[in-house]
C-alpha cells in the first residue's frame, strides 16, 4: 500500500520533467513530495547531479525558471527529504554509469520506488534483489491513486 511512509529516490529526468511542465506524472510527483505525502531520498552524489542537469542554461530556458527559482526548489527538497549516506558503492553494470548513484540512493535509503522516465537504462538482473522497484512516474502515479485518492 502506499501512503506518506513511502520513501522514493527520482532520477533527474523526472524532476526535469515535473519542472518543465505542471500537468502530467512527474509534476504530481513533485507536488506529492512538496506536500510531505511521499519521502524522496537524496544523497549528496544524486542532489548535485540534480543541481547540474537542472542549473545549466538550456535547462533554465527549458523550464522557463531562473537560476534563483532552481536553488529555491532544491533547498525546498533537501529540507524535506531523508538525507541518505553512502557507504558502500553499488555497481550493477548499468549502461548509464551515472544511474548508478541513484541505484546506490535507493538502496542505501531503502527506498520502495526508484522513478525514472527510462526504465530501461536500469533493466538488470542484479538489481532484482535490490529492495525497490524500478518504475516510470505514470506507473507510480496510477499506483499512489489506487491506494490513495
């Protein structure tokens, strides 16, 4: 069941996308975590790619905010989600070895949910043990209204 004890780890494509536009997964996503629904899962490693993907200009032209409005939201996340150590490096072989971080996130957090737009860039057979589910923020999204709204 999931409830306001579910804690998540999001990849950057799914924040670039709750940011770029106020309608669709993502952005409900987004507003679950602002409204303390949902836990997200930071670790310093996933916070600064957050911090590069979404503080480069064509990003900021993208979503049509400011470089003010990016820290504003960042510290608004930090402040409200579980600040997550890593100690032990998880490496699974994915394609993407940047994905690592947010599998290692996830892990160490002992999140439910990794979300991600690109499910198949996480597609492996050890992360099957893992304790979370690798799901897109549409299946999440269809999840949380099932058991929630």
């Amino acid at each position: 069941m999931l409830s306001c004890t579910v804690r998540v780890t999001i990849d950057t494509n799914v924040l670039f996308a709750a940011l770029k536009s106020r309608s669709g997964a993502s952005h409900y996503i987004l507003r679950l975590i602002i409204a303390e629904k949902i836990q997200l899962a930071v670790s310093v490693s996933t916070f600064l790619e957050y911090w590069d993907v979404l503080s480069r200009q064509d990003t900021l032209e993208q979503v049509e905010l400011n470089l003010k409005d990016i820290e504003d939201i960042l510290d608004l996340l930090v402040l409200l989600a579980q600040k997550q150590n890593i100690y032990f490096l998880q490496r699974p072989n994915l394609i993407d070895e940047k994905d690592n971080m947010f599998i290692e996130c996830a892990f160490a957090s002992q999140s439910e949910y990794l979300i991600t737009s690109n499910t198949r860039d996480f597609i492996s057979g050890e992360l099957e043990s893992a304790g979370f589910k690798v799901i897109t923020p549409g299946e999440f999204v269809q999840l949380w209204r099932q058991e929630n709204e």
